[in-house]
C-alpha cells in the first residue's frame, strides 16, 4: 500500500478539540450529560474536523453505481439492466436517496463508476468498465483497474472540499455478492453468517448465493491482507470508488458516514488500507442484511437507528445526517449558564 | 369524563388511506420492504392524516412550563427557580429545544402552564396558579383546575391548526416526581420500578423521591380509574395542559409525538381520558427514565431511537419529528416504476 499513502495523510483526531466540545457541553443550559449520545456526537464530530463548531454543512452523499458480472450467476431479484435504469432516476430525482438528500438539505453526488447500460450525460463519469467480470470464474478486475477505481473516488471528493461531511452509497445489482465475500474475508465471519437475502431472493437463492461466494473466494483466491487484491479479486468499481472516498475525506477531517453492506465494506478495504481512516467513521442505520453487524463490530461502529432498511443508495446515512445535524445543531447553538444568565450554584 | 369528552370527537384511523399509502410503497422505485420502518412510519401517519400524502410540516412542538410544589422535598438536583429562568432561555432561543426546533424546521411554541417566578411578556400564558401544592401533603390542584389545564391545552391546539404533527414537550424543576406518581398509578409497575435519576440526583436522593412519591400516593388517594382524579391529586399544570393538547390534537387527526417520561405521563392519562387518543400517538427516543419504557409498553409505542437522553422540553419529540419527515419524504417524493419508466418484470 506504500504508493497509495504516499500522497494521503491521515491526521489524528484532535484531542484538544474534544475536549474543548467536552467542556462547551458541561457549559451548556442543560443538566451534564442529558443529551446522551447527541453530545458525544457532537464532541465526535468536533475532534474529527478539529474544531469547537462541528458542523455537518454543507452535507454530500455520494451515490456510485457500477455493475457486477456476478449478477449472471442469478444471485439478485433483479435484472442487470436495473443499474442504468435506476442511475438515470437518481438523474431526475426520483429515488429513494433524492428524496431523502432534499428533505435533510444534503447535496447528492451519482457517480458513474463502471454501469454496463448507458447513463446520463450529466453524471459524474468515471467509468472502469461495462460491470466487473463475473467473480465466480476470474478476479473482478486488474490490480490497475482497482487503483483506478479508488483514485476516482479520492477524486469526488477533491471535486467537493467544501463538503464538512460525506456519507456513502451506491448503486449495483448483485453488490451484496461481492460485498459479502469482502465481509467474510476481512472479519472473523463465514461466507454463510454474512450472505443475506439482499433486494428480496428467497432463501434457496440465498444459499446458492452463498455457494457463489464461496466459489469466487476459492477461484480468485485473493490476500486478505492485501486489500487492493481482496478489491481486484471480489470487488467492484464502485466498491473500490467509495474506499478512495473514505480515504481522500478523513484525510480531510471530513467524517464518513457508513451506509449498509455495500458503504460497510468499502469502509473495511479502507481501514485495511489505512487505520487511522476507522478515526473519522460514522454509523448510520443498522442494516437488516446479516454482514452489516460483523462490519460494525469490525470498525467500532455505533448505529444511530434500527430501521430493518435494506436499500443503499446513501439512504441510511442520509437520514443519519440529520441527526448528526441535530447533535451539532445544540452543541453550537445552545446558550451557556453564563450567556443565559442563569445561576444553578 | 363524559363532559370532557361532549366537544370532542376523536376520528378512527383511516385504513383507506393507509391502504392506499402500503399500495403507493409498492409501486416506488425500491425492492418492496427495503425501507423498513420507514415506510410503516408514512403508512401510520397517512392513517392518522386520512392521505395519502402524509406531511409534518408545519410541524409544531409545545413546551409546556409549571412549577411543582413538591420540589420543596429535595426531589430534584436544581432549585425551583430554574423553570422560570429556562422559560426565558427558551423565550431568548437559548435552551436545546430550540436549536432542535431550529435545525429540523419546528416551530417551538412555549406556554406557562404555572410557573412560580416571573415569566417573559411574550409568552403564551395560560398560567393556572402558581405552581402546584406539594403533593407528598395535599392533592396538587382542584378538580376544577385539572379541567382548566386540560382545557388550556386543547385551546393551544386550537391556535394551530395549521399545524399536521405536534410534539409534547416540557419544563418544570420537579416534574418527573409526578410523572413516575402517574405512571405507578396507570401502569403495573411499582414506585420504585419507574422512578430515576431525573436532572441528575444521586442514589439516596432517588431513593427519598420513590418515599416522597409513595406517600404523595397514601395521602391523596387518587382514584387510578378517574385521570382526571389522578391529575388532581399527583400530577402538574403542564402536565394536564399536554393532556389537552394530546386530545385536541387527536380529534384533529395531527399525529402526536411523545417525548420523555412526562409527555409520557400526560399521553397516558389523555388514553386513559379517551383510548382513541392512542391511535394518535408516535414514539420520539427511548429515554434514560426508567418510568419511560412503562409508559411506552402500556402505549404500545416504538421509540425511533435511543440517545441516552434525558432533558424533556421536547427535545426527543423534535429529533423524531426528524425521521418523521424523512419517512414522508421517501413516501410522497420517490417515483413510481410507473412514473420512472421503470419495467422490473
């Protein structure tokens, strides 16, 4: 990984930060500590952008989609041709994640990372490929191409510095598949405790789904302390996009916000890549899909809620924007005993 | 309670339009199901709204403030004269509830309901008395003032009815003493079961307040089947007038939004009053109270989230109000398969 961190510098969190966050807390017209999490939210928050006034605005959710030569092997509800299809709806507003970015005022990125079908004009292209190849009989793509892949997404981000903070998501049928495969390589879990039931297949798919995995992991055979081979072997492009987010925003002290399984394992590569990444990570939404847990355990990860969503897209870190926006929302905003004017000696 | 009940009329859920509502979520562009709790959130307010098109906005939350005669036994780790200082605070936009208001686009609405000190001019002021007498002694008020609050409630409502979902919020320096005396009474738990730490009291303190609540209980000897006895003998001003604005705002099919342990007491006592009222009531966050998890099983409510928070004023209520408007927002902004020229066949 030398040549990746070579131009990537992670800072540390600010202690001082923290503990100025801290202390504006004990400070604030409340009883101490009776914010619960929505203070150390805000301390969180504060350490990772080193500054007293965490903010999360302006806010971003980048939405990259690609397509999964895997998806032949049957292991979606869905047909490839969902991928376009569904990019050009983000393009006119009418997914989930759109609805979701307007009604908490946060800025929707789509990112074309490798989608088979045509997509829009009007997207940001940074296309591999036309899908990865099928990981069930050859590694996803070249050491290259998985270099590429993660340099676009480092490159979304230098594209949006006065973001504060990025959640990710994503767009790709049949991307539990190789996300899982990545799940039980980099976490202590099988194949078979992370393989769920994705967009909606029955439970015989989702063993042969599993048996995919297995197959993939044995034929591509990938290091699993290497994290560009795990990418090269069963990732895919935007996989790979949303750990160059991951890192170009932490070493921007921009936090992260973690999505489902897809965004979860993006963040495994990228904390295999670099450590000090997990630094500036946030939950989101605690996925209904069984590798999400084992992710979140992995990185030290809290969910803010426990909505059963299965969607992607950035949907759960898009209405986990929101509340971080309400934790620094007090933190800032809030008077002090003294501002206030009020005496509890 | 049957002249309470003579103005009032609270309508059945509309299970049309939450059938029409679980239709339209099948056709958005999303595999079924895969919003979870989101969507059953949009279905249950467009039930409660009778549309198909639920909405928070305008959303309002009231803060209720009163004083509590019973804070003279030591009940609380702050002196009385804080529900008076905080109503300013709230009145200067200084208090957390109003950065919560403010950041999710709430409008906060303060009303004393009884506050013993000097209140702001520009208040709402529907102050009954002074505070209430100190229950562990005599009853806390008059019938006739347990009608007067609840009265003053409703007539809150009734001044914004423009208003499509209200959150219960509170102040009152000694107010979960009453609140834990209600819920003992209303619910199958004991005294010392839902009392707690309130703004911060150590155990012994906790400890004296379960005593103070038990003889509050002997000496006024509610009668737990008449709410309106229970209001009288061991309850607040705040705490009946978010009774009334629980029933009017049901009648008016605005969804209510129910914070900690004494927004909790108020919506137990309003079922109580009018079990229809229950149909009206959503869960905010899971709070630190232990009286709290009483309250919601008896209401059959879910929390959105738990934050370990533990301040009142609405504050949980405006974070969920939150996730309430995310959940209309997918519901009524997404397109359709239809609309997106989507064919998944």
């Amino acid at each position: 990984m030398a040549y990746l961190a070579a131009d990537l510098t992670i800072p540390p969190l600010d202690a001082d930060a923290r503990a100025a966050a801290a202390d504006r807390q004990s400070q604030l017209t409340k009883p101490p500590g009776s914010l619960g999490r929505l203070e150390t939210m805000a301390a969180d928050i504060a350490a990772m952008q080193s500054t007293a006034e965490p903010t999360v605005d302006p806010a971003v959710v980048v939405t990259m989609a690609a397509d999964h030569g895997v998806a032949a092997e049957g292991v979606s509800a869905y047909p490839q041709s969902i991928t376009a299809a569904m990019v050009r709806n983000f393009q006119d507003g009418g997914a989930a994640v759109n609805a979701l970015c307007d009604a908490d005022g946060i800025e929707n990125v789509v990112v074309d990372m490798g989608v088979a079908g045509e997509t829009p004009d009007d997207i940001v292209d940074h296309a591999i490929a036309d899908g990865t190849a099928n990981i069930a009989e050859r590694p996803a793509m070249t050491r290259t191409q998985a270099h590429e892949a993660i340099a676009a997404g480092r490159s979304v981000v230098t594209d949006h510095t006065a973001a504060r903070i990025v959640g990710l998501g994503e767009m790709g049928i049949g991307n539990t598949t190789p996300s899982a495969a990545i799940t039980a390589l980099l976490t202590d879990r099988s194949v078979d405790e992370v393989t769920g039931h994705g967009t909606g297949i029955d439970e015989e798919t989702r063993a042969r789904k599993a048996d995919v995995i297995e197959r993939a992991i044995e034929t591509t055979d990938p290091d699993p302390t290497d994290p560009v081979d795990v990418l090269r072997s069963v990732g895919g492009f935007e996989i790979g996009g949303l750990v160059g987010v991951a890192l170009e925003a932490a070493s921007r002290r921009m936090p992260v916000v973690v999505d489902g399984v897809i965004a979860g394992a993006a963040a495994l590569l990228a904390a295999e890549i670099d450590p000090r990444v997990a630094d500036y990570l946030l939950g989101s939404h605690a996925s209904a899909e069984p590798g999400h847990e084992a992710q979140l355990d992995a990185l030290g990860l809290d969910p803010c809620f426990d909505y059963g969503m299965r969607l992607g897209e950035g949907t759960g870190a898009a209405v986990a924007i929101g509340v971080y926006r309400a934790a620094c929302a007090v933190h800032t905003e809030m008077s002090t005993f003294a501002e206030a004017g009020l005496n509890v000696e």
